[in-house]
C-alpha cells in the first residue's frame, strides 16, 4: 500500500486524534483545506466516514454529531438527519447558529 492516503483517510485520522469534538472548520484546518468547496466536501465526506467506521470497527467506533444550536435563544436542532449546519432557527428565526461539532466514540 502507498504511503498517500485519501481525503477521507485523513479526515478519519483527524477525527481519532482529537480530544474534543471539531466542527467543520476546525477539520478543514487540520487537513489544510481553506478552498470553500472543499470545506463543504467535508460535510459529505463526514457522512461517509460515519458509516465506514462502523462498518469497519464492527460496531465499537461511531462518529457522533454535537448538534448545532442557537445562540440567541438556545434552541438545540436535536434529531436532525442533514449532517449540515442549519441556516435559520425555528424558534425565533435567528440565523446566529453555532456550527455542528464532531467526534468518534468508542464504545
């Protein structure tokens, strides 16, 4: 196997190394991306890597999403399938909205 490895590779390798939850920009950071399109292929990839990571780890290993919420009234966008951040609150229409943060959990 060849010392290169894929994006999603490497997003995997940032996500096990961390001590905290990252949210997107964070791992666009530590993969060295600054390209907006790449940030917003991250969102994709992360729904990828969700599922090949518990595939692979037979279960043990899950990426988890700290959802988003609003930071002017504190709505949380609990059950949420889109792996994106929100555009706008429900609550109070508010587009103050913290960015979803991610993690893996090994259980």
């Amino acid at each position: 196997m060849s010392g290169f490895l894929t994006r999603r590779e490497r997003l995997l390798e940032v996500l096990r190394r961390a001590q905290r939850p990252l949210t997107v920009q964070e791992i666009a950071r530590a993969l060295g991306v600054s390209d907006s399109e790449a940030v917003k292929a991250i969102y994709e990839d992360l729904k990828h890597v969700g599922r090949t990571l518990y595939r692979e780890s037979g279960g043990r290993e899950v990426l988890v999403m700290v959802p988003p919420r609003c930071l002017s009234c504190g709505y949380v966008f609990r059950d949420r399938s889109r792996v994106k951040r929100p555009s706008r609150c429900p609550r109070c229409k508010s587009e103050r909205i913290s960015q979803p943060s991610f993690m893996i959990v090994r259980q």
